[in-house]
C-alpha cells in the first residue's frame, strides 16, 4: 500500500469527513428523539392520551422528525453567503475606486480557469479577506478596506491566488456541508455571547430555533461534538495548507504570500479588533483574528485549546512552509 505523505493525507481527509458526516447524523437524530419527547410530554400535558399505535410508530415519528430538521437547517444555509457579506458591511468593488484589486482577480481566476468572483470591499481595519460561496459559479470574495491598505501589489496578488485556490478547491461548499451541526452550535453560542457581529450595519444574526434543536442534539452526544469539533478544525487547516500551495502554484512567489501573512498577523496583533473574532466569518479570514494574538498575555492553556481549535495553522507554521517553497523555486 501507498504511504506516500499524500496518500496519508488523502486517506486523513477521508476518515475526517466520514466521521463529520456520522456525527450530523448522531446530532440530527438526537434532535429528533428531543422534538419527539417534547411533543409527547406537551400532548399528555394537555390531557392526550398516548396511544399505542404512536409507540409503536415512534421510529418513524423520530426519523421524520430528524429529516425536518436537517432539511430547515439545510435551507436556511441558501442565504449564508449573503449573511456572510452582509455583516461585514461590504459593498460590491467598482472599476473605478478599485481597478488594480478587480485586475488582479480576473487574472488570477482566468488563469486556473474558474468563474470570475464577484469582488466586495469591507469598511472595516481589521485586514481580512475571505470567500464564500457554494459554487464557483457563485463565489464571492470579500477584502477590507485595512488588508488593501496593508499590502504591496504583489503580496496582494499572493492573497487574492489564496482566496482564488480556495474556490477552486470548492473548500466554502465542503467545509459547509461537513459541518452542518457545529456550526448551528457556534451561532447559537456567539447570539448568547453578546452582540453578534453586523449589527452594526443592521444584520441580525441566523441562529433560529432549528439551531437551538440541533445544538441541544448535538450536546445529547457530546463525545462526537467534542470530535467534530476537532475534526471540522484540523480538517479546515489542512485546507489553509492547501490554499497556500495553490496560491504558490498560481503566482510562483511564495515570498509575497509569506510576507503578505506577516503582515496581516502583525497588523491584527497591533490594532486588536474584536468585529471578527466572535464570529463563524473568522474561519474564512486568510489569517483567523483569534490566532493572531494567541501568543500575547494568556494562559499557557487558553493557548493549547486556541491552537487545538483554531480553523487557521499557526502564521509562523504557514511562513516555514512557504520558506521551504521558496528554497524549491530558487
């Protein structure tokens, strides 16, 4: 058999994806068995009487109550795209205020042969770009006004090949669908942290009650959110890995995405922002704000469960690779 590094990591994606889908599946059935008893409980509540032939079609009665609300959840991630945009208070590029930054994107998206994206800029410092999108055919990348003020040309055009290679490697519609249940459970928890991000710009956030369903489901199997949830962020930073190969492969310039990475981390660690690190979003940012100062004044411990959790590898892991890269291409 074959054991090559990539056949490890073939087969590492795989069984990771395997048992993400196993737990949306433990999660969406305990959800039903908790609608099911909740309905129960209410109907003798109300003076009902449990009939035997209920009893006797409890399985079927859970199982389409579990299909419901996979299905609402599935729904209602038609406007996650749009929320994603939406909170950030991006509004769509024009020729004319951003001709270098649609240039480059054309280009680069001509060059690997996908759909051009459609480009949004967000008023905000915090230097995040990002794409989101179930197809390529509707990707859409968003850049903040603080990352196009941060950035050479070239270090830019090494962030655009990143973003770029993540629509080519259709990484938004996976880690979506692979996620389904931790992620109805992080909206449910950033909505009872406090404000959610984009309320500022008016967004109200997406956690619903379906959400809160799912997430009291997925507590009711807790060993499998604990290893989704370690799943669903290793998996995510093999994708960040990838990425950057991509972007490497695209501009031949490891250099520039190296130091486009520096840049940001050192920019998020000097003007500490907190509009994204709350936030689902974060885990779609080129650096996740969370990392960014996860060696500053914290404990030894919140730093092993940052980088336990963490969506992003850390930026000094990342700038090593891209180094090696380097040495490859000269």
């Amino acid at each position: 058999m074959d054991w090559s590094p990539d056949r490890r990591l073939q087969l590492w994606i795989v069984l990771s994806l395997s048992v993400l889908v196993l737990t949306t599946l433990a999660a969406v059935l305990a959800s039903g068995v908790v609608v099911f008893l909740v309905a129960m409980f209410l109907w003798t509540v109300a003076g009902g009487e449990v009939d035997p032939v209920i009893g006797e079609l409890s399985t079927i009665l859970i199982i389409s109550a579990s299909g419901v609300i996979l299905s609402v959840v599935l729904w209602g991630e038609r406007n996650a795209p749009d929320h994603a945009i939406a909170i950030t208070g991006a509004q769509r590029a024009s020729e004319a205020e951003y001709p270098v930054l649609l240039s480059t994107v054309r280009t680069i998206a001509h060059q690997v042969a996908v759909p051009v994206p459609t480009v949004y800029v967000a008023p905000t410092e915090t230097p995040i770009s990002l794409t989101t999108g179930f197809t390529a055919r509707t990707s859409r990348l968003v850049v903040s006004e603080g990352l196009l003020d941060a950035l050479e040309e070239p270090e830019l055009r090494a962030v655009v090949a990143h973003e770029i290679a993540h629509v080519k490697n259709h990484d938004t519609a996976v880690m979506t669908s692979a996620t389904q249940p931790v992620a109805a459970a992080e909206r449910v928890k950033e909505l009872l942290s406090g404000p959610t991000a984009g309320i500022e710009h008016g967004v109200v956030s997406r956690a619903d009650y379906t959400d809160a369903i799912l997430s009291v489901g997925l507590g009711l199997v807790f060993p499998l959110w604990l290893l989704s949830r370690l799943l669903t962020s290793s998996f995510a930073r093999t994708r960040e890995f990838a990425a950057d190969r991509g972007a490497v492969a695209i501009t031949g310039e490891p250099a520039a995405l190296a130091s486009a990475l520096e840049t940001i981390d050192r920019s998020l660690d000097e003007r500490p922002t907190t509009d994204f690190r709350r936030t689902s979003i974060s885990a779609f940012a080129v650096v996740e704000p969370d990392v960014a100062d996860s060696a500053g004044d914290v404990s030894s411990v919140t730093r092993f469960k940052r980088r336990l959790f963490s969506t992003h590898p850390p930026t000094r892991a990342r700038i090593e690779r891209l180094e090696a890269d380097y040495e490859k291409f000269h």
